[in-house]
C-alpha cells in the first residue's frame, strides 16, 4: 500500500500543483479521483472543514490546501528543491504564489460570476494581467530565471485562464493588451519543465463545454419555470 496518497479532481490545477510536486520530487503515490457531486466519506473525514481537493496523505496523515501541500512535499521528500534556496529569492517565490493564488476566486468569478460580480471580477482580471505583464518582460519564470514554486502555482493563468476563455467565449487576454504575458504563457507550456506535467489543453476545453453547455441548459430551463 502507498504510504502517499493524494483525492483531487483531473481537472483542478490545484490537484495538478500537488501531482507536479510529487513527480518532481520522485514520490510514488497513488491517485483518488474525486466526485465533485458526491464527495467520499474518505474526504468528507480528512478535510471536514473545506470539504475540498486536494488532500495529500502521507503515512495516514492528511495535509491540505495545495499551498501547504507543496511547501510540505518539499520540505519532507529528498529531490530537487521547489523553493529557491536562497531567502530572498524564497520570499520573492511566496509572494508571487500568494499574488496568484489569491486572484483565483477572481478568475473563476469573471467567467462564472453574473451582472456586476462578474463586471468586477473582469476588471480586477484585468488589472492583475497588467501587473504580470510588467513583472514577466523577457522572463521564462518567475524567480532567479529558474522554475520552481511560483511557476507550479502560476499553472491557472499559464494554462486554464486560456482554456477558460474558449470555453466561456470570453476574452480577457488578448497579445495587443498584454503582449509579456502572452509571451510568457506560450513560452510556459511548451517548456519541458511544464509540458511534461501539465494536463492536456484539449481534454480541459472538452470538459469545460460540457460545462458551459450544461450551465446555459439549466438556466434555460429554469427561465420556462418562471
């Protein structure tokens, strides 16, 4: 039996950060996909107060938050380092996971949200975009031009932001506005450290028409019930 084990969904880059932390580090484990409509009593247990993926466990213990995850992962297994060795680029690494990860509701919202939710989200996508734009100018990754924690945490904005805006017919990142971060987005997938574990960009779009198709179906059909 593994001693590591990691519930998630496919097609969360949250669970994605946890598994690309684990092969970068060399670490064995076996994968539990979760059902986002009928959680198992085995999440429900390990991560009653979110009630969220992922959840690593490691010799029976359960660690949660993929933030947390990764800073566990790389400060228990041996292989190469996730965080920069060096505390200043270290703390320049947490800061922009930070900045990143707390723009997901965000995100989510200018695609998901409604009326002025969804207006207000657009712009703060679009303010953050502007903030990236201008810290990614001639820069393959976010530290010391070498990958590592923030890149893993930048996966959302590297890969879905793009497979969002196709699925959702709507277009917030465009070359002419932000012409350093699409630069750097397509460097990022074609990079070997970040294809090689990145989902495919076709499965992610397919699962999210089916999604959106599936959204705009039900709002229908709750208009006629009116």
């Amino acid at each position: 039996m593994a001693q590591v084990k990691l519930l998630g969904f496919w097609y969360s880059p949250f669970t994605h950060r946890v598994e690309w932390a684990l092969k970068i580090k060399g670490v064995k484990y076996e994968y539990i996909e979760e059902d986002r409509y009928n959680k198992s009593s085995l999440l429900l247990e390990l991560n009653p107060i979110y009630k969220k993926v992922p959840v690593l466990i490691h010799n029976g213990k359960p660690i949660i938050d993929s933030m947390v995850i990764l800073e566990y992962i790389d400060e228990t297994f041996e292989g190469p380092s996730i965080l920069p060795k060096d505390s200043h680029d270290r703390a320049l690494a947490r800061f922009w996971a930070k900045f990143l990860d707390d723009k997901v509701v965000t995100v989510v919202n200018a695609f998901l949200g409604k009326g002025e939710e969804q207006e207000k989200a657009k712009e703060e996508v679009c303010e953050m975009l502007k903030i990236l734009d201008n810290e990614l100018k001639d820069k393959t990754f976010f530290v010391a031009n070498k990958f590592g924690y923030a890149d893993i945490v930048a996966n959302l904005v590297g890969l879905w932001l793009g497979v969002f805006q196709e699925g959702f017919g709507i277009e917030l990142v465009t070359s002419e506005k932000f012409p350093n971060f699409c630069g750097w987005r397509d460097e990022y997938v074609k990079c070997s450290q970040v294809k090689e574990y990145l989902p495919s960009r076709n499965d992610l779009l397919a699962f999210f028409q089916v999604f959106v198709r599936a959204q705009v179906a039900a709002a229908a059909s709750a208009s006629t019930k009116k």
